[in-house]
C-alpha cells in the first residue's frame, strides 16, 4: 500500500502543479492524495561520439558533463532502473531506490527516490545518481561533494522515454545498446497496433487510484491508450491538461465507458467491488465484465516494458472485437 501511495504521488507530478479546477460533475474537489511538483522536460543528447568520454548530455536542468564512464551507478529512479538494465548498464548500478523492483538482479536498497538522503546516497560511494524528482537541495548537494547527478522527470511521451534512454546511453557509455532498445520499443509497438482492431468510438476509464484519479491524453499515459484511437473518459475533465483529473463517481457512470482499466489492486479494487459503488453496477464494462486489471508498475513506468502495458490494453480492446 505505501508503495502504491507513493508512486501515485510521483505519477501525478507528471508537469502539473495542481488539479484541474471544476465546477460541474466531470471532477471532484481536491483529494489527500500528495500532488508533487515537477518540471517534466523533453530530453535530448548534445554530443554525436559513440561510447567516448567525456560527454555532454542535457537533463531537466540543463547541460550535463561527465568526464568519464561511470562506475558506481545510483538510480532513485524504477523506471531509470529498468532502463539502465535494458541498456547492459546493470553491471554499473551499485545501489537502486526501495521500489525499482524490476529487474530481480536489481540491487535494491532502502533508498528512497521521494525522500532522498544525500547522506545515505553517498555511502555507496556513487560517481553517478539518476533521480526522477529533486525536492530542492539533492542536485546542489551532490554537485557540492562532486557527484554528478541526472533528473530524468516523468515523461510526457514516448518520444521523451525515448530521449531519455538515449541520455542514459551516452551518459554511461552504451550509447548503441540504447538505440537498439529504442528501435525494439518501435518494432513492438508498430507490431501491436496493427495486430489490433478498434471498435468505432470505443470508450475507456482508467483508474489511477481509489479515489478516482484517471490519466487524461494529456498524460504519457494516456497517450499510450492514445496509441489505440480510443475515446478517454478523462478528456473532458480535464481542460487545462493537467494529466491526472480526479473524477467524480456520478460523472463516471454518467460516460459509461466501454472498458475499465484498473492499476490500483493494491488499495483493494477489483472488477468485482465496482459493482458495489453506487449505480456502477448498471454500467456497461462492469455488467459485460470488461474490466481489465493492469500490473501498476508497468502502468506508473515510462520504460521500455510499455510494450508490455500496450499489449495488454490492446489484448482487452480485442476482447470487444466478435469472433468472426
């Protein structure tokens, strides 16, 4: 549960500063669910070497310099995690944040990437941190003792986690195993889409959490559902793009979506409890039993295993498609 309720909070800090303000039933007031802000920032590499040092690559804060191939790699980051191994970089990761659980070969420590200590960071001696989120003072404070650090925020879409493997890459010395990943990623999805056939105007609900947050188009997210044409439910509650609207239960069952998408088992919700909430039980997904429940790591993760969460949104949509 914490791990959930803490992944919510960084999902959330996807470029927004608040909710979307709404007067109507398309949105709630505002929950107790922790808004992080964070800058999220398309990336890009600023060098063309190969795998030489000393490179130059541009995070969220601007250019970074790296002299030398990085030996003592700490990532606060699970998706920065996932892409370092995808990468081969795994061999230079010294120590991961307590929720990079994947890969299993991950070296997994007590870290936290949404608390970081700058002093339990450098007990593992780092040359190298990569971070998703700064709360103010950890890029200062490890520029003052000489570690370089990389804030990799929440990408926006897919070219960002794109960018982002690239900068890993370059920033650790695998610059042509990320380009393979990246063109992997491209294959599996090009290869998903035209495998899958979209209904005309098929509409979906994805729930965040358990109050109702759902991921708009304006989300990397929802730009994956995107992917498949599909009508989102939390287009219209959220008008000024913040990513994340909460919605109202009323406003929910009033849309009728034809899928449901849950990526909070974790907070107790299953296809079965929908029926329990008020005039749920008489909505189209909940009575049909199109409900898919999604593994939420994959859904709080800009990594390459979106393939992964693709194929399974489009697995759900094919499910409305008859036999013929």
């Amino acid at each position: 549960m914490r791990r959930t309720a803490l992944l919510i909070a960084l999902v959330l800090a996807a470029g927004a500063c608040s909710p979307a303000e709404s007067g109507e039933t398309t949105a709630s007031q505002a929950s107790s669910t922790t808004v992080v802000d964070t800058t999220t920032t398309s990336l890009e590499t600023t060098t063309t070497v190969s795998d030489g040092f000393p490179v130059s690559v541009t995070d969220a804060n601007g250019e970074v310099t790296i002299e030398g191939e990085p030996q003592s790699i700490v990532s606060l980051s699970s998706t920065a995690t996932e892409m370092l191994f995808a990468i081969d970089a795994g061999d230079q990761v010294v120590a991961v944040d307590e929720f990079s659980v994947y890969p299993e070969e991950a070296p997994i420590t007590e870290l936290s990437g949404f608390t970081p200590d700058l002093e339990a960071i450098l007990e593992y001696e780092p040359d190298l941190v990569v971070i998703s989120y700064d709360p103010g003072e950890l890029v200062s404070g490890l520029s003052a003792v000489g570690v370089v650090s990389l804030l990799l925020p929440t990408a926006l879409s897919l070219d960002d986690s794109y960018s982002q493997l690239e900068v890993l890459g370059a920033s650790n010395g695998h610059v042509g195993e990320a380009a393979e990943v990246i063109s992997d990623m491209q294959v599996g999805i090009d290869e998903i889409l035209a495998a899958t056939t979209v209904p005309a105007d098929v509409s979906f609900y994805h729930e965040v959490d358990n109050t109702l947050y759902s991921a708009s188009s304006a989300s990397f997210l929802g730009q994956i559902y995107a992917l498949l044409g599909m009508v989102n439910i939390a287009d219209e509650a959220d008008p000024d793009g913040f990513g994340f609207p909460q919605l109202a239960s009323e406003y929910v069952v009033s849309a009728d979506p034809d899928l449901i998408f849950l990526a909070d088992a974790s907070m107790g919700v299953t296809p079965e409890s929908l029926a329990e909430r008020p005039g749920w039980a008489e909505m189209t997904a909940v009575q049909g039993g199109a409900i898919t429940v999604l593994d939420e790591y994959l859904a709080s993760n800009w990594g390459p295993r979106v393939v992964e969460l693709l194929q399974s949104i489009a697995d759900a949509v094919m499910g409305l498609v008859p036999a013929t």
